[in-house]
C-alpha cells in the first residue's frame, strides 16, 4: 500500500491479541476473522514478543500464507529498549537500520507500509533521527515513517528536520478519560485539558495520529457492569472521580444510541478534531465488526462536550 496517510483507515487491528499473556489461541484464525470483517491495517512492534515467538512473526505468516501483502497495510516500530536492560536507550541512527530490517525478516516481507519510532531519546539530535528514517524511505524499506509516545513538540522537531520524506504519523495514548499515571515508562498521551495545545497543533499539522487504548485499558468496557475495570493497573492509570464521571455518562450515550460504551469511547477518538486512527485490539471478528460500526456514530461537537464535561 502506498500514500498511507490518505490510506490508512480510521480503525486499527491492535498488536496486544498476538503475543503474551493476552496471546490468543489461533492466531491466524483471528487475523482472518478481523480482515474479514473489513479492518485492512495491522499494528505491531520489534519489542511484542514472548518466550513462543513475536508478534512480527505471526503477522507476517499470515499476511504471506494468505497472499494478502498488497492488499494490507503493515506497522512496524522499533528503536525500543529491550533485554537485558530495558532501561537503556535504543534510540540511534544505527538501530533505526537494524531494527526496520530484523522486523522485516520476522515477517517475512520487503517492505513496511508505516515504521514507527517506539520511543523517543531527547538527547539524539532531531535531524540524525531523521536521516536514519529518510535513508529507510529511500531503500524501499519502509513506505513511510512516524514516531510512537513522542512529545508533540519533539515530533514536530523532527518533521521539521525532514526534507525529503517528512514523518506522517504520531501515535500517543488518546481516550475520553485522562490518564493520570504512566502504564509504562516512556509513555505519552495527548488527552485532557492539559493537552489541548498538543491537539490544536496536531490538527493544524495535518498529520496522522495514531491513537492507542482509546478504552483506556478496559476502563471504559463494559465488561464490569456499572463498575470501572477492577484491574489494579487499569485502576492505577485512570480511576480518578472525573473519570467515573466520563465513564458515566459515556454508558448513558451508549444507551440513548443503541451501541455499546465501547464503541461511544471509540467515535469520541475517531471524530477528534486531528486525522485520527483508532488501534482496537479486537479478539474476535464480532468485536472488530464493532469496532468499524462506531466509526459511524459520527459524534458531533455538543456531544463531545457532554462526555467531557456533563455541559452542551
């Protein structure tokens, strides 16, 4: 696939199904499921991988045992720390090379449609990050490029450094409910008040924004009932009593709209005021289904509002 900011569709396949704790039972079974139901882009990641094997791998099998290559667009990231010390940056020039490449003999492919810096090291100057991801582009390596968990302003440095093949996406954490504190290290999120300048900018950049956990770690599932998600993580994250509140009336627009709050949570991201795309991790054709019908909920701004703040 080429032109990915204009191709890549608004919902996501999430990577989080296909390696770990969360791994489902029939990979390829899944994937089928999830292109059948009209979900034609594929996250994934060098660092997502278990004792069994890595997600790269298991995307890549199907993709190649289904001859699908063209007809789906393939994420890539890299440049993530890794064992044995998860601590130390891998944000250099000279990863960028070696990490688009061991992705691509994971998967078993020529090329990625979208490679995505996993992680950002302030201390690598923005325009040698930038050189190592145009030479990529100009390899035919990589269709394109972009940053994962960056600060705005640091993306915006390093799309200013490219001359050639500027990046054309960002992927931060973005949902309805604020996240108060890191799942991990590292991590960034353009949600909230606090973050309504990186919005504005993002939107006036006309760029890709790859959104992740627009459910906010299963806080706005409605899999507890009336309650949050019980997950000490999930609580740690996201519990707070404006969130409550959001979640709250985030299952009172569900209901009033005959949908699910999951997807209300999914169309408060996709009708964002930037060129979103929504990384859903469905575990079952139905729910990816899902995922694509709250594209058409198409909130408009009142409602937005509402969810945000209980005002019209």
């Amino acid at each position: 696939m080429t032109d990915i900011p204009h191709r890549l569709p608004a919902v996501i396949q999430g990577a989080t199904p296909l390696f770990g704790s969360t791994l489902v039972p029939d990979p390829l079974k899944l994937l089928d499921e999830v292109y059948g139901s009209g979900i034609t882009a594929f996250d994934s990641g060098l660092v997502y991988a278990d004792e069994e094997g890595t997600c790269d791998e298991r995307l890549g099998s199907w993709v190649t045992s289904r001859g699908l290559r063209d007809s789906v667009a393939l994420i890539g990231k890299g440049c993530h720390p890794g064992p044995p010390d998860w601590t130390a940056s891998r944000v250099t020039p000279e990863m960028v090379a070696a990490d688009i490449v061991l992705s691509l003999e994971r998967m078993g492919i020529d090329r990625l449609d979208l490679w995505l810096f996993h992680r950002d090291d302030p201390a690598v100057p923005a325009d040698e990050l930038a050189d190592a991801a145009q030479r990529e582009v100009a390899k035919g390596n990589i269709a394109s490029w972009g940053v994962s968990n960056w600060s705005t302003k640091r993306f915006l440095e390093v799309k200013a450094a490219a001359r050639v093949s500027p990046p054309v996406a960002t992927s931060p954490q973005f949902s309805l409910v604020d996240q108060i504190a890191e799942p991990w290290p590292g991590v960034t999120t353009i949600t909230g008040p606090a973050h309504l300048e990186d919005r504005s900018r993002l939107a006036d950049s006309d760029v890709s924004v790859i959104c992740w956990s627009p459910l906010a770690g299963g806080f706005l599932t409605a899999i507890s009932g009336s309650k949050p998600a019980s997950d000490p993580e999930t609580t740690r994250c996201y519990d707070s009593p404006q969130n409550r509140d959001r979640r709250k009336r985030c299952f009172q627009m569900a209901t009033s709209r005959g949908c699910s709050p999951e997807q209300v949570a999914i169309s408060y991201v996709a009708t964002s005021e930037f060129r979103s795309h929504v990384v859903c991790a469905a575990r079952s054709g139905a729910e990816a289904a899902a995922n694509l019908e709250a594209i058409d909920l198409q909130l408009d701004g009142e409602e937005r509002q509402w969810l945000e703040d209980g005002h019209r």
